[in-house]
C-alpha cells in the first residue's frame, strides 16, 4: 500500500504494535519488522509517500527463499 499523507507512517506503525505486539525483530532505520509466528511488515518512508508491505504464511517462505535470508 502507498499512502501520500506522511502522517500515516506513525499511525500505522502504532497500529500495528497495538494489534500484534512490538517486534521481536526490528531495523529501525529501514523500518523492517518481524515477529516470531513468522509475519513481516515493512515501512518504507519516501519524501513525498509511505508504502507499507505485509509478508506472512507460504508467500513470506517463498520471498526468505529468494532473498538473502536475513530472517530466521
């Protein structure tokens, strides 16, 4: 998702750690979280946008398969 309102980086962000927790992995400064059931969310912030991207179940496996494998 690619919001344009930058007021939504922290919104969302709060949001996020209300319904699931804080992260039992973060990179603040590329804002790349996981937790431990496997799902993962990333905040992307853009001069002038934010995306948002959620990763979870066998398509998440699939990306960690094809990437660097940074999450265990």
């Amino acid at each position: 998702m690619t919001f344009k309102d930058l007021t939504i980086y922290q919104k969302a962000k709060k949001d996020v750690i209300g319904k699931f927790g804080n992260p039992s992995y973060s990179q603040p400064e590329i804002d790349h979280w996981s937790w431990t059931d496997k799902s993962l969310v990333i905040f992307q912030r853009e001069l002038d946008c934010i995306q948002i991207s959620y990763s979870g179940g066998e398509m998440l496996k699939l990306n960690r398969q094809e990437g660097d494998g940074l999450l265990q």
